[in-house]
C-alpha cells in the first residue's frame, strides 16, 4: 500500500485473507506498482485473479514450497524478502525472508520481491 496511508482492514495475517487485503490496498491506495497492484492487475496463464498473500500464507509458501520444504525450493524462491498484504501501520508492511523463514516489517516504501498467488 501507500507509505504514510492506513489502509482499512488490510490488517488480515490468517490464511484467506490475503485476497480481502489485496482488495483493500487497492481501494485505499491508488499509486500503481505497488506490491498489491502488480499482483492485482497480473494476467498469467489465462487467469485474473491473482492477489497479494497475507502474512500466514507466504509462510505457509516457505514452509512447503519454499527454502524451507523437505523437498527442497520448488517455487523457486529468491534468498530474499518477499512483501506480504499485511499491513502493520501506516508506513510498515510484512515481509517474508525466503532465507531463514523469519518474518519482519518493513517500511513500505522499500523494494522487495512479490509473489502473486491465486486461489484454487
């Protein structure tokens, strides 16, 4: 979202609310190229409904697709940071260490990766 905006309800960490705070960013954020905005406004393989994951989802992403899967990094993630839909305040965001599998917030005028997701 916009540095120095609040946006209402793009607070959600859970699983399924990264959609919902995707919605939001973009009501409450105008500014294209955004993290949420790239993934809002992506067509890919045929489908247009891809969003921003919350918190909980891009964990659940290293967990099993990512740096830290049995498996290995399938999704073929970056060592790297990874912003999520979850807003912390008017300046901060969560972000995903695709390194360590720690999480952080960030202000969100900083450049991180961004992985749009879709629901299935």
């Amino acid at each position: 979202g916009c540095n120095g905006t609040l946006i209402t309800g793009a607070d959600g960490a859970a699983l399924g609310t990264g959609a919902q705070n995707t919605i939001d960013i973009e009501a409450g954020c105008t500014t294209s190229g955004t993290a949420a905005d790239i993934c809002a406004n992506l067509t890919l393989g045929g489908y247009s409904d891809w969003f921003l994951p919350s918190k909980d989802e891009l964990n659940l992403m290293y967990l099993n697709i990512g740096q830290g899967a049995i498996l290995g990094n399938v999704g073929g993630f970056a060592l790297d940071f990874y912003w999520s839909s979850t807003e912390l305040d008017l300046f901060n965001a969560w972000i995903q260490n695709f390194y360590d599998g720690f999480q952080y917030n960030d202000i969100k005028i900083n450049s991180f990766y961004v992985r749009a997701v879709r629901a299935f």
